[in-house]
C-alpha cells in the first residue's frame, strides 16, 4: 500500500469522485469543480449552511490547489467533469506540470486554458489520447479514463509492481459488469482494486461510463 504524501492526496481525490453516489462506495463522480481564479477556503454550495462529507477533503485539496471553484464561488458536485478538467487536477496533484511541454494532440490548440497540463501528461505518457491523434477535448471523462490516468500517473512516478496476467483476470473476473471493462482499462482497474484505491457497488458492479 502506498503511504506517500502525493498517494494520499490522489486517494482524497477518489474519495471526492463518489459525492454523487452517497450510498455507493467507488470511483467516481465528482471533483467538477474547476476554474481559474484562486482556490477559496469555503464554497458557496459546500459550507456550514449546506455540510457536505466530503467537504474535509474538497478544502483540503482546494488549498494545495488542485482543485478550485466556479467564478460564482461555487463547487457544483452534482456536475460531470471532462477529460482535460481531470488531467488539470492529475499534473497538479503529481507536481508535474511543464510549462515547456508542447502537445501533439491535433484537438489541443495553444491557447487553450489546459493546454500546458495536457501536453505535461502526454510528455509523461500519462494521458494518450483516444487513439486517433486526438485528446478528446471537451468529452466527459469516464471512469476507465480516470483509472487509467490515475494509474499511468502511479506507475510513471512509484515504479509500481505489476500485476501478472492471472492476478490481473482474476481481479477483473470477480466485478459483475466486467465485460463492459475495456482492454485497456483492465490492468489500471485491477491494480487500484487491488490496492483499494477504488472499489464497487454492493451489488458487485463498477464500470458506469461517465463521470
């Protein structure tokens, strides 16, 4: 299990994905909230007038700045949260952001207000594109996605121990919903579910698609 300050500060971030679903413990569905002014100590939506669980966790990582508000002060967990807002939050949380990185992605135009964090993922090999020369901007970001993000993250700066092919189809084999589990999702999935990083429905299941 992983005890560093930066693994600490990604599991906050998980915790955070499951806001939207209170009696569901699993990787998902929130940290929307993303913009470019400041980070503030209190949120609008989220405060002693409307107390949330995760509230701890939404500061604590608003005032590391990984995660901001809305220019209207507020967080908005109930909203989805796109790719490029996600890997803004990645590079963030693992410090890896290059202000010199460029991006061969053909849908990321300078200029663009994550355009330095997606070409730091991409330089880190973390983020890869949709297999067409393209990031997917402005796609919602699924829940492969992000295991898959997270985990290229893990592995690119903990030197992580793979798992073997058996471990792996064993792990995956055990998620009621795993025919829905992409190729290229199965080994990041296992791994975080291994490691308890995320986990799944009472019932068994894991992959609902967008976040």
């Amino acid at each position: 299990m992983f005890k560093t300050k930066k693994i600490l500060v990604l599991i906050s971030v998980v915790a955070i994905f499951t806001i939207l679903i209170i009696s569901c413990i699993i990787l998902g569905n929130c940290l929307t909230a993303w913009a470019l002014q400041p980070p503030s100590s209190k949120f609008t939506d989220i405060n002693d007038d409307n107390p949330h669980w995760a509230t701890p966790q939404i500061i604590s990582l608003a005032t590391q700045d990984i995660i901001n508000g809305y220019p209207d002060g507020s967080f908005r967990p109930e909203g989805k949260i796109t790719r490029e807002e996600f890997v803004v939050i990645l590079t963030k949380a693992f410090e890896c952001v290059n202000d010199k990185a460029s991006s061969k992605f053909t849908d990321v135009e300078i200029g663009h207000w994550a355009y330095i964090y997606i070409a730091s993922a991409q330089e880190e090999k973390i983020a890869e594109g949709m297999g067409n020369s393209t990031f997917g901007i402005g796609l919602y970001v699924t829940r492969q996605d992000v295991a898959t993000f997270l985990y290229r993250a893990l592995d690119k700066f903990y030197d992580l121990k793979l798992l073997n092919k058996d471990t792996q189809d064993e792990i995956i084999n055990k998620i009621n919903d795993y025919i829905d589990i992409s190729d290229y999702a199965k080994k990041a999935i296992a791994f975080l579910k291994q490691e308890k990083i995320i986990n799944g429905y009472p019932d068994g299941h894991l992959c609902q698609m967008q976040i």
